[in-house]
C-alpha cells in the first residue's frame, strides 16, 4: 500500500500523532487526483463519522485525512492508500476488526500504520506446459535451494535487515531461509484461453518470509522474480505479475475472479470498470485484466 509514495509524505506521516489507519478505496480508477481525491476523502470521512457515531466515540472534527502523493519523478503509478490519523485508538481498533467497510457511495480496506504482515505473494509464474501444482512446487523449490542461491538470499536479507547482521545471527538466518523454502505455496490462477483452454498461470506465495523488513522482502521478490524457472520435462516458467484486481486490488487474482462481490450483502463495486476493454488479458477470455513487469509492483 506504501509503494509509489513521495518520501517526503511518507515521513510526514510516520510523525503524525495518536492512532492512524491506512485506508485503501476499492475500484479505484487512478485517475488525476485533483479530481478524485476530494470525493474519496469526503467519502472515507463520512463512513468514519458514521463508524463512530454508531459507537458512541467521540470523533475529532474534523476528521483528519491525508491524500497519497506520487514522487515527483514519477508520473504513472500512485498509491492508492490514504492516511486517516489522529483519531481514537477505540475508533481505530473499531475499524480495524472489521477491515472491510462498504456502502452504496464507497468501498474501503483499513490496515494499521504498521508492518506487522508482509504479503504473501511473491510473483506469479508462467511458461510451463503443465496443470499440474506439484511440478511447479517441486522446480521452484529445487531452484532456490541451490547453494549459491541460499547465498544470495541471505545476503539480500542481510544488507537490508539489521536484525541479521551480527554473525551470532547468522543459525537463526539459515534456519529462515530453509523454512522459506520447505513451505512456499503454489496456486494455480484459474484462468481461461480462448475456447476455455486453461492459462498456465502460478501464483508463487509464503506465509514464512525469512525477514520481516519491507525493504529486504521487497528486494528479495525482485531477485527472486527475475530467475528462469526449469522444469525437468514442462518448460520453463518464468515471472509476470498480474495487474491488480480492478475492485479489490489484490495482486492475486484478475478482476473477473475477486470474491468479494460474493459475499452477501455486499454493497461494494461488482463490475469490471467501464473504460476497460473485455479484450484486456491473457487471450480474450475470462477474467480481465493484465500482466506486467513484476519490478514495477514492488
């Protein structure tokens, strides 16, 4: 949620005091934010008054909320994540247990100002000529345990985590690292082809990362994402990242497949957005979306 965030910014809201929350608008179109941000802002201020009204907190007015801002160098990409700070810790762990907040006007996810879970996806694999899960596990695993490759990551971590840089460190590291690699995830993006021939897509995931430092992880899913992926007799896989979900943004699953327009009740976004072409994608088929460089997500 942080990545594509003018620096400056971003350290203005590390100060920022009390209780905050990141706050992550669904279906959001990206487009010049002097023309969405205002609405988005008014419309996340007026959930969180309701939030709060609804549980009795008392509610600073007014509610303060920051707007992301891209790097100056940078002209395409911009986070999609607004700050909402100073505000009750009641308020925030109110919203905060709840995580996916919807009416008719806005759809939002909130996380804590902190890193206390790093994403679960590293990159998505394609190129192998096999359904199979368990081929797909077996190359990605026999590719990063290589000697040289367990090298390579450990120096990763241990320029960018100072946790790991003394050498009485150095058991508890090669012990991360082994059980990083005994228990990746492989999941298979149920994706269609023109006359439904299933797309060959992987997404390669953890839930035991070796570091829990942004910067190292971030570093780690670039070197990792740029290696060739050899299968005995299946090809060879290599990495793309998908587009994020046009409703949720999760870089998981294309926008046809997001699950939550079903979940009952569900008051959010449900269609694909208008400017975006059915054609978009791998093929023509469902869902749509596309891939892209996986540098450019982290």
């Amino acid at each position: 949620m942080l990545e594509h965030l003018d620096q400056t910014l971003l350290a203005c809201w590390f100060q920022t005091p009390n209780a905050k929350l990141l706050v992550r608008p669904f279906d959001w179109k990206g487009k010049d934010p002097s023309i969405t941000h205002p609405p988005l802002g008014e419309n996340i201020r007026a959930m969180i008054t309701d939030v709060a009204s609804a549980t009795n907190i008392n509610l600073p007015s007014p509610l303060k909320i920051s707007p992301p801002r891209p790097p100056s160098s940078q002209q395409m990409a911009m986070s999609n994540a607004f700050l909402v700070y100073d505000i009750p810790e009641q308020l925030a762990q109110t919203i905060l247990a709840q995580r996916v907040w919807s009416t008719a006007k806005i759809t939002f996810e909130a996380k804590a100002f902190a890193v206390t879970q790093l994403p679960p996806l590293l990159f998505t694999l394609i190129g192998f000529t096999i359904l199979e899960v368990s081929t797909v596990h077996e190359t990605v695993q026999r590719t990063w345990a290589t000697q040289e490759r367990c090298e390579n990551i450990a120096n990763i971590i241990c320029t960018a985590d100072p946790s790991f840089t003394s050498t009485i460190e150095h058991d508890r590291l090669r012990n991360a690292i082994q059980t990083f690699i005994t228990t990746i995830q492989v999941e298979h993006v149920d994706i269609k082809l023109p006359g439904g021939v299933p797309a060959l897509c992987f997404n390669i995931m953890t839930n035991n990362p070796p570091s829990m430092d942004p910067r190292a992880w971030t570093n780690l899913c670039i070197s990792l994402s740029t290696l060739k992926y050899h299968s005995n007799m299946d090809s060879t896989g290599k990495s793309q990242c998908m587009a994020p979900c046009a409703i949720c943004h999760s870089h998981t699953h294309l926008t046809g497949l997001c699950p939550f327009p079903a979940i009952p009740g569900w008051n959010g976004p449900t269609t694909r957005p208008k400017n975006l072409s059915p054609n978009r994608g791998i093929g023509h088929g469902r869902p749509c979306g596309t891939l892209y460089n996986p540098a450019d997500h982290y």
